[in-house]
C-alpha cells in the first residue's frame, strides 16, 4: 500500500476518527511539496454497520505528510466536539 494513503485513526466519545492528507504538487513534474489534512468522523453502530458521519478537507497547508494526518484527526476531534 502507497504510505500517502495510509490514515492515522483514533476514538473519541465513542466514534471513529480518521486523519488523511492529499498531496498538492506546485511544480509542472509533479512533485509534492505540501499536503492538506482531510478526514472524516465515523460511528459503530451496535450491528456493526459504520456510518460514515462527515467527510472533510482543510484549507491548509502542511509541509509534512504526517502533520497534515495529525491535523486531520484534531480538526475532526474538534468538529465532533463542537456538533455532537
């Protein structure tokens, strides 16, 4: 599996958060020079069916693949905190 779409996840009050990052490539060979932290929020319900809650990408640029992955999990962290 390509390392760039791995995610970082974690649990908070019962639902599931995912931390992503999309490349962004500024130069005309495509290199990637910066990332954007997106993610999404997720619940487990008692059948085992998830349900995918909200789906998001930040406008904001990381200079690192996994800082933009923490950011994702903490700006769903904080959506969840401030909706639900």
């Amino acid at each position: 599996m390509n390392p760039t779409f791995e995610q970082m996840t974690a649990e908070h009050r019962g639902f599931k958060l995912y931390g992503g990052c999309d490349p962004i490539s500024e130069t005309l060979l495509g290199r990637v020079t910066q990332w954007k932290p997106t993610g999404c929020i997720g619940f487990k319900h008692s059948n085992g069916v998830i349900s995918e809650l909200t789906r998001f990408r930040f406008p904001m640029l990381c200079d690192g693949e996994n800082v933009a992955k923490c950011f994702g999990v903490e700006i769903a962290r904080l959506i969840l905190d401030t909706s639900f």
